[in-house]
C-alpha cells in the first residue's frame, strides 16, 4: 500500500544569472511502515527533495500525491533544540505552533519522553545534555505532532562518528516502534544502507534516479547490527560505484 | 571536599580578584588625593582645574539651593524617555523591516545616509521646528540612538539561524508565530547589547540637546559654568554625569543577569 506517490518532479532553482535544473524525473513511492533512504552526490539537490515533498519548497513541475489526512514531520540538519526552551518546552514547541496543546498530546509527550530515557530532563536546558539526548529531543518534537511520515535530512551529519552510530540506532528503533515511515537523505552510504529498508541513489545534478536497491540482509535487525551482515559489502560496493566520486 | 590543590586554586583566584578590585580603589584614591594636594599647594591652578573638594562644596551648595536633584531629574528624565523611545521604537521598526524584505531594501540607503550624517547638524532644524525646550532636546537624542538601534537589531535579526526557521516552518509556523518564538527570544543577548550602546548614545544626544536649548539639566549646569567661568560647577557637571551614566549602565547589566540566570 503506497502512502505517498511522487510522479516526476522537476525544480529548478533560478538567480540573476542562470537557472539550475536541480532535480528532474524523480518519482518515488513510500510504502506503509518503509524506511526510504536518498543517496547521491554531495549538491546533487537530495535534500531540495525532502524540502518540496514537506512543503517548505516549490516543485517546478510534477505531481506528489499523499494518502488523506496523513502527516509529515521534518527533521534537518543538526537537532536545532533551542537554548531558552527547556527539554520539555521543546519537544511541546511543534503542538503549540500548531494550537493543538491538548490534554491528550501533552500526554503523549510525557510518555515519549518517560519512554525514551529523558524523563529526568524535562526541566533541563538542552546546554546540559549530550548531543544523542539532543538529537533523541529533536525526534520527540517531530514525533509529538503524531506525524506519518518522517523526512530527516542528513539528521546525524553534525554528530562525531562515534556518537553518530548510536543515534542513527537509537533514532531507527524509536521510528519502527513508533511505526512511522521514513525517507532519509543522507551522504553516508553506511548509514543508508545499514538503515534503509530501500536505498535510491541520485545521479549528479540534475538528480535523476539512477537506481534503486531493496535491501535484504541476513537477519535484519538494528543499523549497527546489520553492518554485520555479509550482504552489507556488496551493496556498499555497487552504491559506491553509481555515485562515481571523483575527488 | 575539595583536594588541597583544589583549595589552593579557588584560593588564588579569590586573591586575584581582590587584587583588581583593590587596585581599582587605589587608583581613584590616588587621582583625587594627588588632584586635591596640588590644588592644596598651588602646584596647578585652581581656578582652571578645580579641585575635589570644591566640587564636593558646589554638589552640597546645589543641593542647599534644591536645585541639585531638580537638574538631575530633568537630566534623567530626558534620558530615560529618549531611551525608551528610541529602544522600544527601534526594535518595533526592525521588526517590520525584518518581515517586508520589501520595505528593508526600499529604506536601506535612507538609514545609511541617516546614519552616517552627523546628528548634531540637525541641532538648529530641530530646534526651530519642535522649539527651545526639552522636546527638542528628546528629539535629538531620539535621532542620535534610533537609527543605529534599527540597524543593529535589523542586522541581528535577519541573521538567525535558517535552519530554525526551517523548523518553524515545517510545523506551519506564521509570521508572527515565528518572531514571538525564534527572532525575539533567539536576540535576548544582542537586544540587551543595543540597550548597552542606547544608555551611551542617548547621554550624548541628551547632553547636546542641553548645551544648544536648555534652562535646566547638567548639560545646561556645564554650559552655563563654561560661560560664567565657574570651571567648579563645570567639573562637577561632568562628575555628576559620570556617576549617573554608569548606574544606569550597571541597572541594565543587573537586568541582563535577571533575564539570563535561569539558562
């Protein structure tokens, strides 16, 4: 069952002096529950994609098609957690932007954080947190607004390597348990594949699909666990080949 | 507890701030009694550079002719609603700048000329447009510290972070949703900073104003010293200015670690 449908989306960006044609023949359907990952070239115009699917930008031409009523969450680059907010007051910044501070969600969100071990920093201030519990705040703010649909820009990409692991594992088991869908822009080809139940990997501008992998591992379970797999090389390897990275 | 190393440090540090404080002391201690002892032995001459303790006599004599707080007062005054007027204004027009982009290029060349012209040419115009008394000397100061408030805070809120307002957006976040929770709460520290600059801006302006116009304030206290020769009432203006440019300035600080302390 598709929840979302993109049919050949095209966006070109236009300055003074020229047009860029960023994106062109992208189509892409989500299914219910899948975990979507968008690699390519760096500049290649990926996250451009993620921009117009949640709205903030325009396609040129193309059509999206949603399932009704479904929701969308945005979650970019770095947590963007803010400073004067306490943990609480952050992950409620979603619902009263939306008017929706309800006995109900606040409920919902006391739960998310008791569940996922921030219950004890509610009253602090993101200064005092390490950044995995900022990026886990960030993923409850998203999640707060109960949406259907996850779209992460390169999420982690302000994270140290190490740090990084555990957050894309922690955020990862909270999205399936949460039984959110999700699309991931990432330049990581590891994160992508260790991640994403199908990876799509973006020509150079202008983006174009240049292939799409399902991904099957021998026991799939957790991102840093299936780096493990035997399969996990391989697809490395033929994803490595598409982008072609010349230095 | 603490190791003894540990002891030792929090010692020195102690020590060293103490060490400041008290050479801080000693130095104005020192200005005052070397100014008093050659003005006491004729070494400079008095009537020229005054000395403590006449200006000490001439606050007490003000303050015998109820005059003292009366200047002050009017000084103060101006001050105070120059500085409200010209911060509160100045942050209002940035922030209409800050959402019509339109409005902000229309008007960038306008506050660039405003800003670098020098305001005290604008002293006579005023003058004769809003007449001799404190109004004028409000507008003056008002033009000295607003323009460079607008674009101080214009500037510091056109920079905050994308990525937030990216944020905000996502969540279907309006204009105004989006100044009230990102631009005003994000600049707390740069707005605290323009106040800063206004308390220093808006003596100067207030200042000039009482030198061209005005029948009372320090300003005019120093004016008027200067034309009759009373270097002591001139001295003791600048004195009393110090003082009171420096409270108000410590008053703002006192705020800024109000606001701040609970991050």
């Amino acid at each position: 069952m598709d929840i979302l449908r993109v049919k050949n989306l095209k966006k070109i960006y236009h300055t003074k002096n020229s047009e860029i044609l960023a994106v062109e023949n992208f189509s892409l359907n989500l299914k219910q529950g899948e975990f979507v990952a968008i690699v390519g070239p760096s500049g290649c115009g990926k996250s451009t994609i993620l921009s117009i699917l949640c709205g903030l930008d325009k396609a040129s031409s193309g059509n999206i098609e949603i399932e009704k009523g479904l929701k969308f969450g945005y979650m970019l680059q770095g947590d963007n957690l803010f400073d004067w907010r306490t943990i609480y007051k952050n992950c409620l910044l979603g619902l009263e932007l939306e008017n929706k501070l309800t006995k109900e969600n606040i409920k919902y969100v006391n739960k998310l954080l008791d569940t996922y071990g921030l219950k004890d920093f509610k009253k602090a201030y993101p200064n005092n947190l390490s950044g995995g519990m900022r990026q886990r705040v960030s993923l409850i703010r998203t999640l707060a607004t109960k949406p259907d649909i996850l779209f992460l820009d390169e999420p982690f990409s302000a994270l140290d390597y190490q740090t990084r692991l555990a957050v894309s594992d922690d955020v990862y088991q909270i999205i399936k348990k949460e039984k959110k869908s999700a699309i991931m822009v990432t330049h990581d080809l590891s994160e992508a594949i260790s991640m994403a139940d199908r990876v799509v990997v973006l020509t150079n501008r202008p983006s174009k699909i240049k292939n799409i992998y399902e991904i099957k591992l021998t026991n799939k379970s957790t991102p840093i666990q299936n780096r493990k797999a035997k399969e996990f090389a391989s697809y490395y390897d033929k994803i490595w080949k598409d982008i072609d990275y010349h230095v | 507890m603490y190791s003894k190393e540990h002891k030792e440090y929090l010692k020195k540090i102690k020590l060293n701030n103490f060490l400041i404080k008290f050479t801080q002391l000693l130095i104005i201690v020192l200005i005052i009694s070397i100014w008093q002892f050659a003005a006491d032995h004729e070494l400079i001459n008095t009537f020229i550079s005054s000395s403590p303790k006449s200006i000490v006599n001439t606050i007490i004599n003000l303050y015998k002719d109820n005059t003292l707080f009366h200047h002050l007062w009017i000084t103060f005054y101006e001050v105070i609603i120059s500085f409200l007027i010209a911060t509160i204004g100045g942050i209002l027009i940035a922030t209409i700048l800050w959402r019509f982009k339109f409005i902000s290029k229309v008007i960038d060349p306008y506050l660039t000329i405003l800003n670098s012209l020098p305001k005290v040419s604008l002293g006579p115009i005023i003058i004769i447009l809003a007449g001799a008394g404190t109004k004028s000397i409000i507008i003056m100061a008002l033009f000295i510290s607003i323009i460079i408030t607008i674009i101080n805070v214009h500037q510091a809120f056109t920079s905050t972070d994308e990525n937030k307002i990216r944020l905000l957006k996502s969540f279907n976040a309006k204009p105004h949703q989006i100044f009230f929770k990102l631009i005003l709460p994000s600049n707390y520290p740069n707005l605290i900073n323009v106040c800063k600059v206004n308390i220093g801006l808006v003596f100067i302006g207030v200042i000039m104003g009482e030198f061209l116009v005005s029948k009372a304030g320090i300003g005019y206290l120093i004016m008027y010293g200067s034309q009759v020769f009373n270097l002591n009432l001139v001295m003791t203006g600048v004195i009393l200015l110090a003082i009171m440019a420096s409270l108000m300035y410590y008053l703002i600080v006192f705020i800024e670690k109000k606001l701040t302390k609970k991050q």
